[in-house]
C-alpha cells in the first residue's frame, strides 16, 4: 500500500480580504491659494483585515468627478495637496490599503481653496517715540 502525504494547496492572499470599510471622518480645509490638508480617521481595526500600509486621496474638479488623481499617503491620518488652483471647488476621497489591496472609497466630500492674490501692508514711520 502505498500512502502519499498530500498538502493541500492554501493561497494564503486570498484568506483575508483588502480593507473592507473606508476610512472615516474625511475633512479637507484650505491652507493657501493652492492647497488644501486632507485629513481622515482610521480603519476600524475589524475591518482592516491586516496592517494599512498606506492610504490614497483621490481629488478631482468638482466639474469634473470622473476625472481624479491619487495620492499615496504614508501618513496613516492626513495629506496635504499642494500646486491647486486658487479659488476651486473639489471633490476629494480617500482609501485604506493593506497587503492584499485597497478598500473601499469613503463617500465623497468638496472643499475649495482660498481666493489668491497679494497681500500688501502698508509701511507706517515712527519717529521719536
């Protein structure tokens, strides 16, 4: 009699699944002409399924939705984007990614950036205090 010890094959990647929520609290606030600080709150740990590695912010136009760019972001709570323009609207997203994929997308939010221009001060002279 012959008896083979036969192992059954186990795709380990596929026993656990990418984040199975987005993140939460997902807020953006202008600080310039030209950027904004997009910050979020974490994964709930049961729906992490694994370490976030990183997370991704997606911004786009608000006139155009469909038409986004990703950002990695190391930085498990916050981002800043920079190089925007003055004075637009946008449609901002983010996600969470582990060692087997990225999750879901967190609902979208907008927020615009602030009027540009210069500041001018005007000089004062002080004489003889």
């Amino acid at each position: 009699m012959n008896l083979i010890n036969k192992t059954a094959d186990f795709d380990f990647k596929s026993s656990f699944p990418a984040p199975t929520v987005p993140p939460g609290q997902v807020s953006a606030k202008a600080t310039s002409p030209t950027s904004l600080l997009v910050t979020w709150s974490s994964v709930p740990e049961q729906h992490r399924h694994g370490e976030i590695l990183l997370h991704y912010v997606y911004i786009s136009y608000a006139k155009k939705p469909g038409d986004y760019r990703s950002f990695p972001a190391q930085n498990h709570t916050q981002l800043r984007l920079g190089n925007l323009q003055a004075y637009t609207l946008y449609v901002i997203r983010v996600s969470a990614r582990n060692s087997i994929g990225e999750g879901p997308k967190s609902a979208p939010i907008t927020a615009r950036t602030m009027k540009g221009g210069k500041i001018s001060y005007k000089s004062q002279e002080y004489k003889n205090f």
